[in-house]
C-alpha cells in the first residue's frame, strides 16, 4: 500500500534527514508544474501517491506564463481544454487561466513547492536524491515534465553595429512596434506563420519571409482554431485507419489545396507523411497576402547597421527581425550526462523505454516531452501517458523494453499503450470504449473533450 496523500505544507522540510530520513522519502517528485507537471500530479496524487511536484516559477503554467499575449493555441478551446474544466477562448491568458482552473479544481497548488528550482539529481539505492536551490529531497520516483519548448532558440549570426531590433516569438510583448516597419520572418514552421500572421495584421511597411525550407500547412479561407479538429483524425484512427491510407487521403487533399490557393511555391520537398509530418491549420492572412510577401530561400549570416545578410549573398533593408525558429529542449539541469545534449523530443524518444521510461536510471520517467511534437492536444496525450505512468509505477504495466523511435500521433497512443497497460485499457473492451468516445466527441463539435471519465 502507498503511503497516504499528505500535501505539501510550507513548514515541512521535505528530503532532510533528522534522524532517520526514510520518513521523509516521498513517494514521487515532479519536475515542472506546467500542463504536463499538472496533468502528472493530478494522477499521482488521485492514486495516493505521497508527491510533491518542485516548479522555479510563482505559479503554474510553465510556459504559457512566459508567452506573449497574442500567442494561442492551433485548435478549438474545446479540444484543448483539460477534461471539463471551463475554458473561454484560444488565447494565452485564457490557457493561462483554464491551466490554473485545473490546479484549482484538483486543489494542485497545495502539493506544489514554488520557486524551487532542481539542479541536479543523484541516484543513491534504492532513492533519488534531488538537489534544489532551496536544499536537498529524497524520493523514490522522478518525473520529468518540463516539456519540449523550455529554451527558445535563436540561430547564431554575426552583429555589427546593429540598429535592427531582434526578437523571438516568444519574447515579441508589445505586436504594435511592428507598425509601419520592415520586418524580416526568419523560419519555416508554425511560429513563422504566426508571425507573419502578426506582421500583417500590425500593417507593418513590408515583410520579407527567410526560409530554409517549409513545413506543410492545410490552407484555409477560416481561422486556425476553426479548422484545426483533430476529431475526425481521431475517428478515423479508433475505426481502423492505417497511416498509410491517412497520408494519402491527405497527400491529395493537400495538393489540391496548395494549387487552389496559389502557394505551390512554398510546398515542402518532401511528401506529405501523416507519421512524420505535423498536419497544422494554415494561416488566413498568410495566404490571403501571400503574393504580397517576398521570399529568401536562405538563412541570416549576419546584420550590419540596418542590412540583413543572407548567406547567399541577398542584403534585405530592416527594422526588426523576428525569428519563428522554434524551441529547444533543456534537461541540463538535471545533471545527467545522458541527457545534458538532448534538444528536441526525436533524441529524447530515443534514450527512452516506452516513450517515458529512462533505461540507465531506475525510476526516472519523462511526461510529455516525447509525444508532443507532432498531431495530437497536449493535455489529451499526457493525461494517456500519465494514466500508463501511475500503472508503470505501481508495477501494474511494463513498458517495452526498447526505445519507440517512430512518432505516434494522437489516438494511435491508446492503441500503443493498449498492449501494455491492462489496467486503463481492459482486453477486448478498450476499443470499443474509445471508438464511442471519439463518435461522441464528433458529433458533438463544442463538446469539452474529456478523457478519463
């Protein structure tokens, strides 16, 4: 039997030895109190684990705290939210707040120790020992759920004597300075898009898009959110579509939606392929103004006074420089040499059992960071991996002893975790189940999706 659920109480001092410290070992520690950290407390605690999730922040979010308040989401509120707590639009401060209505509802913060942030971790026995900057916690398991995007990435380039303003999507606060100005685009995926999106709605002078190349977009004449449904993907997968039929069912639907709207110029090399390629709603303005747009198929080499310098010898006149280059992963401070290079979830899936499970360190699980990154919600992933993690925790499930080196899109993780995990997913039973569930949910478009129950 698990130790009973305690929440944390500020006067504690969780993980130091007074005696004997085996009452001060916890049963589990989460990393990150995030979507993902949340999500995992949540299952962790409504298993009765003794758990405490460590976050360096004040509060939850992770990095929908950090982002700017235009960024949204790429599907409907009603996709995206977690189970039936209420959520009132796609925007950052209403996923902000959906995210802190989750902590509510679970009464999470109480389990949380805030600005604590982990510096390293040390396997000693049959323990983990946790080093914070705040001191020092013991606990059996570790659960990773500081996500793929915790280190935005800008590409190195040369200055000189810059006079143009640089900016990341996820540090551009205040869209209104892109008013009247020349804007460079720098990157070929959805934050590009984004802010390209952004610079035209800002009416900025004139927009310059630099790309090395460009990942697929489903065009449309509609909003991303109004699109973007995963239900029918979800249908699909739950009455048997093979990915092979679904790549091409979308291959061609893609080329006549490329010709129709005039952007054949920016398809992508290669094929689309439903179990590598992201499936992402287009950008309205983007294609509306696409003409309009001029285009570098290059990369940035340097900025000198207010010139941009391509690396094939193309000079671009600019005031401001956005770069929709995505993010990096950072497990650094974990203090694991395994993982202090690790930058993307395609590496990490790759030193990973299962999707999660760290095969060189006993008890070491990661939520979130290795099925996100491709067709899926966040919050509908993670809740699957986390129900499979308490199983695999409390040695009801074990997990494939091997790395899992393909992406898994969406509603094909319950067919993986399926094979394992006989306690969510009861023989003959569990296909059944969600094939309802996923009818249910499209039929019935503004329905909250909610997955546990």
């Amino acid at each position: 039997m698990k130790t009973p659920h305690i929440p944390y109480k500020p006067e504690q001092t969780l993980g130091q030895n007074s005696g004997s410290h085996a009452d001060f070992i916890l049963d589990t520690v989460v990393i990150g109190a995030g979507v993902s950290g949340l999500i995992a407390l949540k299952y962790l605690t409504s298993a009765g684990f003794n758990v405490v999730a460590l976050e360096k922040a004040a509060d939850v979010g992770g990095v929908w705290r950090q982002l700017p308040p235009w960024q949204d989401i790429q599907m409907s509120p009603e996709d995206w939210s977690i189970n039936d707590v209420p959520i009132e639009g796609f925007d950052q401060k209403s996923i902000l707040k959906n995210i802190g209505a989750f902590a509510d509802q679970y009464n999470l913060r109480s389990f949380i120790r805030f600005q604590e942030q982990v510096q390293s971790l040390k396997r000693n026995n049959d323990m983990w020992v946790i080093q914070t900057n705040k001191g020092t916690v013991l606990a059996r398991t570790v659960v990773c759920s500081t996500g793929a995007h915790n280190d935005p990435f800008i590409p190195e380039i040369t200055r000189r004597q810059s006079m143009v303003r640089e900016f990341h999507s996820a540090r551009l606060m205040e869209p209104s300075i892109l008013h009247g100005q020349r804007v460079v685009v720098v990157g070929g995926g959805t934050s590009a898009f984004d802010l390209i999106e952004l610079a035209l709605q800002q009416k900025a002078q004139s927009i310059h898009w630099v790309y090395r190349s460009v990942r697929w977009m489903f065009p449309t004449t509609k909003t991303k959110q109004e699109k973007a449904s995963l239900r029918q993907v979800a249908y699909q997968q739950m009455i048997g579509a093979k990915p092979e039929k679904l790549t091409a069912v979308y291959r061609k639907l893609l080329a006549e939606k490329y010709r129709f709207f005039g952007i054949e110029d920016i398809l992508p090399e290669r094929p689309f392929d439903y179990e590598r390629d992201q499936l992402v709603p287009g950008r309205r303005d983007l294609i509306q103004n696409f003409k309009s747009l001029r285009r570098s198929r290059s990369e940035i080499q340097e900025i000198s006074g207010n010139t941009v310098v391509l690396k094939s010898g193309e000079k671009i006149e600019a005031d401001v420089v956005l770069y929709g280059t995505g993010y990096h992963m950072n497990l650094k401070y974990l203090g694991l040499p395994e993982f202090a290079t690790v930058k993307d979830s395609e590496t990490l899936r790759g030193k990973c059992y299962g999707l999660m499970q760290a095969p060189n360190y006993p008890q070491l699980y990661f939520l979130g960071g290795t099925a996100l990154e491709l067709n899926g919600v966040a919050p509908l992933n993670i809740s699957m991996m986390a129900r499979t993690l308490v199983s695999v925790i409390k040695g009801k499930c074990k997990l494939p002893q091997q790395p899992i080196t393909q992406k898994i899109n969406h509603w094909h993780l319950i067919q993986f975790f399926s094979r394992f995990d006989h306690t969510n997913y009861l023989p003959f039973f569990w296909r059944l189940k969600y094939f309802l569930l996923a009818r249910h949910y499209l039929k019935h478009e503004k329905a909250q999706i909610r997955f546990d129950k």
